[in-house]
C-alpha cells in the first residue's frame, strides 16, 4: 500500500497534460471483495484468466495476493496524447516494480469503483449495514492515517464484541500536489445486534475522530452537516483527547456570518438552529 501511494504521489505530481483524467488506488481488502464479486468465467476466460495467474506467479513472485493493491487511471486526449501518458504511466508502474494489466482489466476496475457505493443496498439483505466517509490528507500522514483508522474501528467493533469480523476498507480518490482524498468502506454483520444504525453511527463517529487525530480533515467535499457537526466544537465520549476543530469565538463569528447571510434560515431550516428564526419568509 505505502509503495503504490508514493506512485499516486508521483502521478499527482506530474504536469499539466500529463496527469489522467482520473485515478484510483483500492487497498488489499477493497481489491479481494472485487475479484470475489466477479462473475465465474468458463471457456476462454476461465483459461486466461489461469494463465495469467501463472505467468504472474513465474515472473512476478514479489506480488503477493494478500497485499496486492491496485491503481487505475483514465486517459483521455488524442491517440498521440493518450500514447504518451501511458508510456510515462507505465515507466513510473515499472519503477515501482509493478505490473500493467492494459485497458480492458482497468476499464472494469475503474467501473468497479463506481458500483463499491451500489453494494450497500445488496449487503443489507444478507444482515450487513455498511457506509462509506471521505477526508482529505497530506501524502506525508496518508498511509499512518490509513492503518490508524483501520485499527481504530477494529478496536471499537471487538470491545462492543459485535458479531463477525468488519470490512475496512481505504481507496484514494483524488489526487493533489500536496496530499489527496481518501474514502474509507466500512461494513458490519448486524445479527443480534440491537439499534444496529445506531451502533455503526457510534463506530464512524470514532473513525472521523481518529482521521482528525492523524492529521486528516473533516470532510473532502461532503461538508459538515448534521453527522459532523459535533465534531466543530469538541468530541463525545469515549475519547477526550480531541478539542474541537473551532474555538468559541470562531464558532460565534461562523454563526453571525450565517445569520447575517441568511435571518430566515432558509438554508438550514430542518437544523434547529436555536439562535436563527425557523419561520420562512413570505414569499409574494
């Protein structure tokens, strides 16, 4: 994982006209649920498939299944453009001692990614409640940030001793000069378990603590909201260790500016902003 975030530090860092229109990284754990959701191959497929494990066995004994972290990109561009990115892409895959699977393998990784957000809805019929949340992190805390918030919620999943082992799961979405965007995939078995929404709500709210702890912030592009709120002046129980992202007095001018913005709280209306009238205005 550590090796294929300086290669996303790399190909973050590369110039105008040279980076790909999207990249992603998906860890071990995220690379595993893919190729078990895969559909069985017969024929042809199923003897490529074969001879592609073999060959990657023979000439590529380092890569080990069980660590094996993918990247994807997307290149777009003229034919001469797309050469040539992908020839600088393959250069920085090969110094990383990495293997390049082609187009058709990062096409259908690519729109696995997309279909990740998809599963929750299939996994709540087989007794599973999963999520996903983001946050944006410098390259230089990415990976301790990762392993942190993977322990974290393996930690508080085992002393609720909740039933079965959670997924945690890290993909880098985005990527910046100075750090990148990181969604984490959490899923839980909840059989037995009482006011299971409620529980999972607890164990994101440690996960987000832990991303701030580590130097992480509080949302990518998902905004505050009411799930993060709290998170503005201070933490909840069982860990104290986290002050707040503003001080009072930040706090006080964060909410003139919203009343000054906005007095009928129109914006915010569901909120229950205690300091804003809730009444709408007359509209004629």
């Amino acid at each position: 994982w550590h090796v294929w975030v300086r290669f996303m530090k790399e190909v973050a860092a590369l110039g105008p006209g040279w980076q790909p229109s999207a990249a992603r990284l998906v860890d071990n754990a995220q690379f595993r649920l893919g190729h078990h959701l895969k559909p069985a191959t017969t024929g042809i497929r199923a003897w490529s498939s074969s001879l592609a494990k073999a060959w990657l066995a023979a000439f590529h004994s380092h890569l080990r299944v069980d660590e094996l972290t993918v990247a994807v990109v997307v290149l777009e561009g003229s034919v001469e453009q797309v050469q040539a990115q992908r020839q600088t892409l393959v250069h920085l895959v090969h110094r990383h001692r990495g293997v390049s699977f082609g187009s058709d393998q990062g096409k259908a990784g690519y729109e696995l990614t997309l279909a990740v957000a998809y599963l929750r809805d299939f996994a709540l019929s087989h007794h599973v409640i999963a999520e996903s949340f983001e946050t944006a992190v410098p390259w230089s805390k990415l990976c301790e940030l990762c392993q942190r918030v993977k322990k974290r919620l393996v930690e508080e999943h085992c002393a609720r001793k909740l039933p079965g082992r959670p997924l945690v799961s890290a993909r880098v979405t985005q990527l910046y000069e100075t750090g990148a965007c990181v969604y984490f995939y959490f899923a839980m078995v909840y059989i037995g378990v009482d006011r299971p929404s409620e529980v999972y709500a607890e164990l994101e709210h440690a996960a987000r603590e832990e991303i701030l702890l580590s130097g992480g912030s509080l949302s990518h592009h998902h905004g505050v909201g009411q799930v993060r709120k709290s998170f503005l002046r201070g933490t909840t129980p069982p860990r104290t260790d986290f002050s707040g992202l503003l001080t009072a007095p930040e706090m006080e001018w964060r909410c003139r500016i919203k009343e000054s913005l906005d007095p009928g709280n129109v914006f915010a209306l569901p909120n229950g902003n205690s300091r804003v009238a809730t009444t709408l205005p007359t509209v004629r």
